[in-house]
C-alpha cells in the first residue's frame, strides 16, 4: 500500500539522485547503485517511485529534511540536532566521491591555474552540502564605516547551536580521543558522534608546505569567502615561529589569489585549537588588509624591505618584498625581539616568571608583484583588573564580545555570537516603546550601551532602529580591537611602538 509519506520519500530520493547526477557527485549510470545504498541508509527495502518527474525546484535541505524526518520517525536514527545532522551528512556522503576522485579532479583543475582548482573545490563543498548554503545564508552581515576604514560584522548563524540532549550524551559517551580534534585527518568520511559531527561528506586536499604532507579544506562554516583551512596531517600543536612564516609563504606562492594567516600560539591571544597545527586563509580583502602603512620604518640589514606600522587598532607591522625568504628572516628577528621585550610603561611584559607572554598573529599574502607579511603583536597577560586579558575586550564590552580575539577578528572581521539576535530584537523592541532597558534581562546587559549611544540620534523610528543598532555594534567592535592593541594609537602608544621597532635593530 502506498502511503503519502512513502510516495514523498521515495520523491525526495528521486529529486536527490537527480541533484547529484545534475552536480556532477554521481553518474548516470550509477542510479541503481545509489538508490539502493540510499534505501539501505534509510533502512527501507521498497520502492515505488520514478513516475513523477524529480522536482528540481526543491532546495536541497528541504529534499534532505524530508528524508532526516522519516528516519527520525521510524526509529532509524535519534530525533536530536546533533543525530539529524550527523545522518544529514550519511546521506550525501553516499553520494560524494572517493577522496582520490577529488584529488585527482582538483589536480586537474589545477594544472589549468589555482583558481581554476580552488573554483571547483569551493562549488563541490557546497555541492555536496559540507558547507551548507542554506545555513550559510541565515547568517548576518554587515559592515560599519570607522576611521580604520569600514569593518566587517557577521553574526554567524552556521554553526550549529547545541542540542541538550546531545550535550548530555556527549558526556555520557567514553573519550575515545578518535579522531583526536576536529582538524584532524581522520574527520574525511568520519560518521561522528553526539559530541563530534558527522563528516562523511568532508574531503581533504593533500598540499605539500614546506617539504611536509598537510592538508587544504574549507571551513563548513564559512565566515567569509573562501574560507579555508590548512592543517598538519599530525596533530602537533600550534607554534609561531621562522619555520611558520616559511610554511604560510608556502602555501601563498602555490595559491597566490589566497591570504593564509595564522593564530597566534598562546591561550586568550589565540584560536580555539591550540592543540593542531594550522593556518586559516582565502579569498576576502580584510579591512585590515586594506588598511595602508601610517608609518614607515626601517630595520638594519633590510633596508630592502619596505616595512611600515599599519593603520589599524591593533599594533600591525607590515613587511613588503618581492623575496618571501627576505620577509621570513626578518619576521624571525622582529618574532625574537618581541617575546623578550618588556615596557613597564606602556604596560607590556614579556614574562611572569617563566609563563611567556608575547607572540604574534602573522599573516602572509601576495599583491601587486610583491610578497607582504603583516605581524599582529600580542601580549596575553591578565591582570586583576582585567582578568580575562589586558589586551582582550574589557568587561564593558562583553555584552557584544567576550571571546578570543582570533586571527579573523584582527584582520576585521567580527564573529558575534548568535545569542546577539535575539537580544538586539528585544532591544529594539524596548527602544521603541521607551520601556525600561533593565526590566529584562535580555536587555539589561546592554542598557549602559544604549544609553550611551541614544544622545547621539535625533530619534529612534522603527526604520532606523536597525541601521543605528548595527552601526553601534560595528563601533564597539573597533573599541575591542583597540583593547587588543599592545600599542595603543595616542602619541604615547605610538611613540612606544617606535621604541619596540628601534629595539629590533
Ligand atoms: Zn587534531
């Protein structure tokens, strides 16, 4: 007897087919196989479909939420987040090719030229639904003009929010330290688990940097374009130093329309993985990297080098040369110089006891014929007035952000926290009918915010309440770069960077 519910199954795996056959995932030829392995997935052995035409119109995550449903609902898999996901990428894992079949593609596309390769790997993750357009576009962007030029906020909406009841079993779950992080190799084809995501349809690109075998993906969650990753295929942790300015340089000479940067490599200052060596880059001008040299400097024995401090809230040092190897040296010396360097009266110490302090967030880029290397000075000391960081936003600001200030957030880009949604329709909400900010505690938080900025406008009309809330957060976010900044941009911060770049020689 055919049911509603089975014709609707068997439609979406018809549609599905037909989506990966028109996406290049599978043959033709191929369909029998697949739709069997995709029943046996589902755990169904009927099918009766094949006499409506597939309706290409449906977008992907609708085609796969019908299948996830049923699954959920017979019992094949758990009804949480984290299980739906998890058979999401099952499902098209089934219909993405073999790791070798992407490797040899993208070496085919890449003798064309690199962009040519990096075009067809970015358009095949999307294809295969590892990065999910439909997340992707629940995101919110925007940007903010400042006097560092304008800066870019997202609110990312990607990443999925945890379920409570994957949390729970997560922790019900032994460690089984496999794969050892989420950048590890062993994630490609990976099922997952509560506390780990599914990532069947996840392919690695093996690159060779500096003599040694890594790996190139694109982040699923795509916090500008191109975002992609460039990890160690072991898991070593994270170190700056001459040998990570070389291995950023190349990968930059085999991908020139691509950045790649690095987190710094201690805690507060870095990224969220300390643990796995690896770099993040693409294809997006960062205000940072369009921001010009304010002041130039030069170092002994490289008056070649054109190297200037950047305008920019952070202390930026930028080095240009046609000779990657001219940057790396010299980015060595001014790295050597800047972890024992202390300057009781600009507040920086190089140590607390043994405990470093200093290291450096680095990024590497090609322009205009030229090699560039941007060296991002950090300092992650803690105080007991600013326990969190001297150089990290200030509680003040915490209601906008209280993360680390990572790599991508240097170069400009803000990656605000979901929850900030909700709480700035709740502010507007009271803004307009002149509640009381504090009354809730959605809108509490951010009342001294508010109030500081509402003498500003004339007033607060329901189509400008957004604009004014964006541009407001787009404010804060310059204030916390400037919290991050080691030397900070009055006369005597400035006059304080100088007396560092004089120390290197
Ligand atoms: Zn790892």
């Amino acid at each position: 007897m055919r049911t509603l519910e089975t014709f609707m199954i068997d439609q979406a795996i018809d549609t599905l087919l037909a989506y990966a056959i028109h996406r290049g995932l599978i043959d033709a030829a191929d369909e029998i196989y697949m739709r069997n392995r995709l029943l046996a997935l589902l755990g169904l052995t009927a099918y009766a479909g094949g006499q409506a035409a597939p309706d290409m119109d449906t977008p992907l995550h609708v085609v796969l939420d019908t299948l996830v449903d049923s699954a959920a609902a017979r019992g094949i898999i758990e009804s949480s987040a984290s299980a739906r996901e998890r058979f999401g990428a099952a499902i098209m894992g089934t219909l993405t090719p073999w790791p070798t079949a992407v490797q040899q593609r993208f070496l085919a596309e890449y003798a064309h030229s690199p962009r040519q390769a990096t075009d067809w790997f970015y358009r095949f993750c999307h294809d295969t639904n590892y990065i999910s357009a439909y997340r992707t576009s629940l995101d919110r962007r925007w940007q903010t003009a400042t006097e560092y030029g304008a800066l870019d906020i997202t609110i990312n909406l990607s990443k999925p929010e945890k379920d409570p009841r994957d949390i729970a079993a997560a922790r019900q779950a032994p460690a089984s330290g496999y794969p050892a992080c989420l950048l590890c190799a062993e994630n490609e084809g990976y099922e997952g688990h509560a506390g780990h995501p599914g990532r069947q349809n996840h392919r690695i690109l093996p690159v060779t940097i500096c003599g040694e075998a890594w790996g190139f993906q694109y982040s699923p969650y795509v916090y500008y374009n191109e975002h992609c990753i460039v990890l160690n295929r072991r898991h070593i942790p994270m170190v700056i130093d001459e040998q990570a300015f070389a291995k950023l340089f190349s990968f930059v000479e085999r991908f020139p329309h691509y950045f790649l940067g690095s987190n710094a490599d201690l805690p507060i200052v870095g990224g969220s993985i300390l643990s796995h060596e690896h770099f993040q880059g693409g294809n997006h001008a960062f205000p940072m990297a369009l921001a010009s040299i304010e002041t130039p400097v030069a170092f002994k024995s490289y008056a070649d080098v054109e190297a200037g401090i950047v305008k920019w809230p952070m202390a930026v040092l930028r080095l240009k040369h046609a000779d990657a190897n001219r940057l790396v040296r010299l980015g060595a010396r001014i790295l050597e110089a800047w972890r024992g360097y202390t300057d009781a009266s600009a507040g920086i110490f190089a140590f607390t006891d043994e405990t470093p302090h200093n290291t450096i967030t680095p990024i590497a880029r090609r322009r205009d014929g030229q090699y560039e290397l941007d060296l991002v000075l950090r300092n992650n000391k803690t105080s007991a007035e600013h326990p969190l960081g001297i150089f990290h936003p200030h509680a003040e600001l915490h209601h906008i952000k209280k993360e680390n200030i990572g790599l991508i957030e240097v170069m400009g880009l803000a990656v605000l926290p979901a929850r900030l949604l909700q709480e700035m329709e709740a502010l507007k909400r009271a803004l307009l009918c002149g509640g009381d900010l504090y009354a809730d505690a959605l809108t509490a938080k951010h009342a001294p915010w508010a109030q500081g900025f509402l003498p500003k406008y004339t007033s607060i009309a329901p189509d400008s309440i957004d604009a004014i809330l964006q541009r407001e957060i787009g404010l804060v976010f310059a204030t916390v770069l400037e919290h991050a900044g080691v030397f900070k941009r009055d006369a005597a911060g400035q006059a304080a960077f100088l007396r560092f770049v004089q120390a290197v020689g």
